[in-house]
C-alpha cells in the first residue's frame, strides 16, 4: 500500500480580523470562523492529485487537536482523503511534540510521503516539517512548488529567497507545501455526504506514547504598534516633494 | 554567560546581510559571546567578511565539498556537531534558517523560538503570530539550549570593524546521501536584493499583467529601488514568487516603501511594516493600505507611476547639473 500522510491543522480563518483578548493570554476565538490551515489543503490537494495519477493508493490525514478538529478532518474527507486520525490533545501542542506525535503514526501506517504546510497561519512557527524530517532521518523538501515523483525518488522545486532551488530527495521524505504548488479543490455537497461515511479514528497522546512537552511558555499577548495613519497627496508632485522633504529621495 | 552560535547564510561567495542582523539580534542578549559558523566547500572569503562583523569573537569554517550548496540534510548533523557548550543557536528567518534550523533543533531535542523580533533577556524574546496581529513574549527554559530564527527586519545590521579570529573545524560526521543539489534558477542579478534594499517599489493585482510591471521596474531604475509584489500579483503570474513580500513572502523593512495597485490585506501589511515611510498609490480610497501609509494618492496607477517616474528623474539631472 502507497500511503501519503498529510498534516491538518485547525487555524482561525485568514479572512478574520485577529484581536488580542483583553487578560493578553491569547486571542479570541469565541464565535470566530475556524478553517483548515491554508497550506495544509495545499498539501492535500497535492496529495490527492498523486494519487488520482497512480502514484499512491491511499492519503490519510491527521490532525492533533481540540475535539472539534474533526470538523476539518470531515472537510478533508470530503476534499477525497480516504480516512482521518485524530491525535486529541486539548492544550495546543508544541513542534516538536507534534512531530514526535507524526514519527509514532509514521512506524504504524508506513507512508512513503508526508506532506505538510510550510506554516500555520496562526503560530507563523515554520517548524514542524524539517523537525519531523530530523526526527525520521529522512530528507526534507520544503516550500515546495512542484513535487516530481520518480521511482524511489522525488524531484522538487522549492520557492527560495534567490528564487527556485530544484533539489532531488530519495523517499520516504518529508515536504512542506508552499503557495504555488497547487490551487486546492472546492469541496461538493455529495462529497460531504460520502465523507460522512468515511473512517475516522481517535487516538491520545499517551497511546502514541507521546509526553506533550512544554519547553517555550507563552507569556503575555499585545496587539502590534500600530502606525500612524498619514496625509493623502493630491498629484504626484505633491507626493515627489512631499518624499525629498523627508529626504527619503 | 550567553554562549551563541549563528549559522552564516551565504552564496559560496558573499556573506548574506541577514547575518549580520543575527549578530545584533545576538548582541542583545546579556554577556553574549558571538561565534559565526560558515559551512562552505571553500569558507575563506566568505569567513574573512564574518570576521569583521562588529561583536563576533570567533568564527568557524566547517569546509567540506558537500557543503557547497546550502542543504538542511547535510548541514544541520554538522552543526549538532558543533553545537557542543553553546547556549543559543541563531539563523535568519528567511528560507535558508527556516529551512535548516528546526532540523537542528530537532536533533538537538530543543524548542526554537521562530522569528524573534526583540530580546529581552536571555529567556525571554518577542515574536509576532497570526500575520503579527499579535506579538508574544515566549519564556525559554533556564539552562536548556535554544534555536531561534531572527526576524531580520526587526535588527540593524551589525557594524564592520571587527577582527574575530578565524579557525577551521574538521569534524568526524557522517553526512547523509539522500538529498542531492540539482539546481538554482536564480532572480536577475541587475536589480538591488529585495531583503536588503533601502528603497521597494511593489506592484499589486491593479498592475493587470506581467507586462505592466514594466513600469515599476521603470521607475524602480530611476530610485535604485528593488522591486516586490504582493501575494495576488505573484498568484496570477505578473510577478516570480521571490518576489512576493507578506507574512509567507519576505518581511522587509526598506527606508521607503511604495505600494501601487496593493489594496493591503493584512498577510501583505505584516511584510512591511517596518518600512521607515510608506507611500501607497491606490485608486480605491476606501483601501486598507492608505491606513497605513505615510503619504497616500489616490488614482489611476497607470497615469501616476510615469509622471513619477518623469518627476524624480528631472529632478535628478538637475541635481546632476
């Protein structure tokens, strides 16, 4: 069996309007729209596109999270992932513990590929890929923006600084999707019917033989500085002199 | 006693600045001693230029032909290697240290603390979350090693005048075969680096096509600007992706920052706000940049950019006269 496993992550949705909650502990999230991390439906799409060309057979999601991280789970069923693990932990989890988490589910179902996104949108943390990929001993290809699948091998392309890296990775291997790798699918009525069906296993972190480690303790959360709002120029003369008085030109 | 390491970034021949903003990132830490490690097949050049840097005390070459192109497989074993008495390691956040520092701390079986903006003490530093519509104070543990990965537009680059002594490392490490280097399609050369570049001209989806990015590379030649793009305009093809500035593009922080054609959602506005002025040109008033921006014109870009361009360049040869 071909299996890729692919991360999901419950995220507060990009269209939200983020404020910090008022004690500085967190933002709010009571009411507000949740969403699968953008890159994690990037990294299903491709996952699910491998498979629709023969590459793999199955793609299972996972998740570690609240309970209500099954709801996006379902929406990745429904996307055409063939069966979800959710890893409960009601404390959000770490990295590294995630990755400790993804190494245990790695030795049960054997994948030739994980996918996961390059970030949360909520943590902005970028880590979780290359950790796992070291934990694993395995290679990693992240910001990917097109995966090449050879026999035993993957090409990827990755979205660098200086511009496009192709680098050549044996598998099994890590990757992380970056923006432009895919355009993720719509999910259809029927689809979210048949997900409905599809299997859906809990597991905790004590039966992975996971210990959640805190090692970085969120102190306090402030809204940013924000900066002023300034004057409106009329024409572009306005604006060049406006710009050499600042001595910026 | 802060004992850190920063990994260098470089291309085999010139020292990336997001170095030498690590190095005041570093700096802020209390009793900081400053080793710069640069794993090259040939380090000298790239060594001589760390060496300078203001506050550096030692910087190591580790030297190896697999080390010619920057790959996280091969060069994070050789920093775990090395990693020995140091207390934080430190690499930039961009793709090259969010690449290769989370393997290293995974090796290292150590928390990384991701685009660190300010230093507060030697456990304690700022990051932004959620698009930085929220800065965290994380807390480290006490006597446990650290990776972190330094916010560059957060940190002046470190000074020159420095004269830290340089040695070369051989270590014993097997290093992996399994990921391989096949190539690098890199961004014209002729234009200043993006990250780096006092002045930034971007082009949004307004621009309309690829084709009329033409006139911001135009009036970029006139400032001896570089040249970015906001997420929608690389999505639809008028920009390449190194191009594009926000919360999963490059965070910048130029002296001047002029937007056009950017309405300025909140991904592309965490990329600049450290911009010491911003300029956004804009035909919608009712545009979220324009809360921002320093000086705001509202029109059509296709009529302000060239007169821009006509006016800054006028200038400019009087001034030459």
């Amino acid at each position: 069996m071909k299996r890729i496993l692919v991360g999901i992550k419950r995220v507060v949705d990009a269209n939200v309007r983020i404020r910090v909650n008022p004690d500085g502990t967190g933002v709010m999230t009571d009411g507000v729209k949740m969403a699968i991390n953008p890159f994690d439906e990037i990294a299903l799409e491709e996952a699910l596109r491998i498979k629709e060309r023969g590459a793999a057979d199955e793609v299972v999601v996972v998740s570690i999270g609240v309970a209500e991280a099954q709801q996006q789970l379902r929406t990745a069923l429904a996307m055409g992932a063939d069966r979800a693990l959710h890893v409960k932990s009601d404390a959000p989890v770490e990295p590294l513990t995630a990755a400790r988490v993804f190494l245990q589910l790695i030795a049960r179902e054997e994948p030739f590929l994980v996918i996961l996104g390059k970030q949360a949108i909520d943590d902005d943390n970028s880590q979780t890929g290359p950790m796992l990929a070291a934990l694993w001993n395995r290679p990693q290809a992240t910001f990917a923006s097109k995966i090449e699948l050879a026999a035993g091998t993957a090409r990827v392309t990755r979205e660098v600084d200086a511009g496009l890296e192709t680098i050549e990775v044996d598998l099994p291997a890590v990757m992380t999707t970056d923006l432009r790798l895919n355009e993720p699918r719509y999910v259809k009525l029927p689809d979210i019917m048949k997900a409905k069906k599809k299997p859906l296993d809990t597991l905790t972190l004590a039966e992975l033989g996971v210990e959640p480690r805190t090692q970085l303790k969120l102190v306090r959360f402030e809204p940013p500085s924000q900066r002023q709002k300034g004057v409106l120029v009329k024409d572009a003369a306005e604006l060049v002199g406006e710009l050499r008085k600042r001595g910026v030109i | 006693m802060a004992q850190i390491l920063i990994i260098a970034e470089h291309d085999g021949a010139t020292l990336n600045p997001a170095t030498a903003k690590c190095v005041t990132c570093a700096r802020a830490l209390p009793d900081a001693a400053i080793t710069i490690v640069v794993c090259a097949a040939d380090a000298s050049a790239v060594a001589a230029q760390a060496a300078r840097l203001a506050g550096v005390e030692r910087v190591v070459m580790l030297e190896n032909p697999a080390n010619a192109e920057p790959l996280a497989a091969l060069i994070a074993p050789q920093i775990v290697a090395l990693a020995g008495a140091f207390t934080h390691l430190f690499g930039p956040s961009t793709t090259f240290g969010k690449d290769l520092m989370p393997r290293v701390a995974a090796l290292l079986d150590c928390a990384q603390v991701s685009n660190i903006m300010a230093v507060e003490d030697a456990t304690h530093f700022r990051r932004p979350t959620y698009a930085g519509n929220a800065i965290v104070t994380v807390e480290s543990r006490a006597g446990e090693r650290l990776v972190g990965t330094v916010r560059t537009a957060s940190f002046e680059a470190a000074g020159g005048g420095g004269a830290a002594a340089i040695e070369s490392v051989r270590l014993d490490v097997a290093l992996p075969t399994h990921t391989r280097f096949l190539r690098r399609a890199a961004a014209k050369a002729d234009r200043p680096d993006l990250q780096s570049a006092t002045r930034v001209i971007s082009g949004g989806r307004a621009l309309g096509s690829a084709e009329n990015f033409k006139i911001l590379y135009e009036l970029a030649d006139e400032l001896g600007a570089a040249v970015g793009a906001s997420r929608a305009a690389v999505d639809a093809g008028f920009a390449a992706n190194d191009m594009q500035v926000g919360q999963t593009g490059k965070i910048i922080a130029p002296e001047l920052y002029i937007a056009i054609g950017i309405s300025g959602a909140i991904q592309h506005l965490t990329g600049i706000t450290d911009a010491r002025t911003i300029v956004a040109i804009n035909k919608d008033a009712e545009a979220p940049i324009f809360e921002i921006a320093d000086f705001g014109l509202v029109g059509d870009l296709f009529q302000i950019v060239p007169e821009l361009q006509r006016l800054v360049a006028g200038s400019r040869a009087v001034k030459a006269d």
